[in-house]
C-alpha cells in the first residue's frame, strides 16, 4: 500500500498530520502536535499584533523564475503570522502548485514600498544575496538600497512539518527584532521545539 500526500496550505497540513496519526497508530500524539503548534501561532499572531509599523514583503520562491509563493501557501502563512505585509498578494498559483509567477516588472513596480526582500535558501532556491542584490533594476528596490535582503531556509518555511513555527520565529526576528526576542524562544520552548 503506497500513500502520497502533498499538503500545499496550513489547512491542508493541518489535515496531513491527522492522516500520519491514523496510519502510524498515533492519532492522540498527532492531535496534541496540532494543539501545540495552533497555540505557538497563536502566541506569535499576539507579538506580531503589537507591531506598530507593519513591514512590506516579497518572498522569492525561485529567482531564476522570478517567482513567489501563492497567497495561501504556508511561507506566506509564516511570513503574515511573523506580521509581515506580502507585496505579492496577487501572484498567481503556477499549475495548482503553491508556487506564483509574479516577474521582475511586478517586483520592480513595488520598489519603493518594498521594505524587505526575503528569499527561501535550499535545494529548490539555490540563489545568495549577492545574486538578489545584483539583479538587473534591484538596485531600485528600497530592501536593496537599505541592505534588507535576507535568506531563509526552505526547510523551516516551506515544509509541513511544526519546524514552521521554527520559520515564523526566524521570519519575525527579521522583520521585527525588538518585538520577538526573547519572546519567540519562549514560545518555541512550549510546543517542544529547541529555540536553536
């Protein structure tokens, strides 16, 4: 018997987990996991609720592409849960997958208001700032001009797994320091993930 899962959305996760319960006889654990991870977003909804001055996104999924993620995947997920604005919040799923084509020409007519370029760092995005900073027309890019491009690994923010919450403390350390520490470790802490 051969099972394939694919959850592309937190919702599609959420049900993921449960279906991994079932076939490994563990439906209790998998149930107290979700409990734990909805209580750890929800604890850090609450930080990122007292940011003031909210900070405006682009999240690159493949940069040879110029693509993003698509509104409801779960790096937007992480990065609207960290308390971040998405600049890309009408990119386009590509073929049902929670990857978005946006283009250099959509990223480029955000440039002003662009406060911080983030881009996903592993096997799907084998890309360093250099290369972002050095993009033809990124040198426009406010995040660029104010030295706001940071990498962040694809594992802890485009993966269903509760290392999410791993992404979304990450993501919020970024954008809003002052704001996440030390909470962030505390609440990593109490859904049984080390703060690293």
């Amino acid at each position: 018997a051969v099972v394939s899962l694919q959850p592309g959305t937190i919702q599609e996760m959420y049900v993921y987990w449960q279906i991994l319960g079932v076939l490994g006889g563990r439906q209790a654990e998998a149930a107290a996991m979700a409990a734990r991870f909805r209580r750890a977003v929800a604890a850090f909804a609450a930080l990122a609720a007292g940011v003031e001055a909210p900070k405006r996104v682009y999240f690159e999924a493949i940069h040879s592409k110029m693509k993003t993620f698509s509104p409801d995947s779960m790096p937007i997920f992480a990065l609207e849960t960290a308390g971040g604005i998405n600049l890309a919040a009408d990119a386009t799923p590509v073929r049902g997958t929670n990857i978005a084509a946006y283009g250099m020409e959509r990223i480029l007519s955000h440039a002003a208001e662009l406060d911080v370029y983030l881009a996903q760092h592993g096997v799907m995005n084998q890309v360093s700032r250099q290369t972002i900073i050095a993009a033809p027309g990124f040198a426009a890019l406010k995040a660029v001009r104010e030295n706001a491009v940071f990498l962040v690994d694809e594992t802890i923010v485009a993966r269903p797994t509760p290392r999410l919450l791993l992404g979304i403390a990450t993501l919020g350390r970024i954008l809003y320091p002052s704001v996440f520490e030390p909470s962030a470790a505390t609440i990593l802490q109490a859904a049984g993930l080390d703060p690293q």
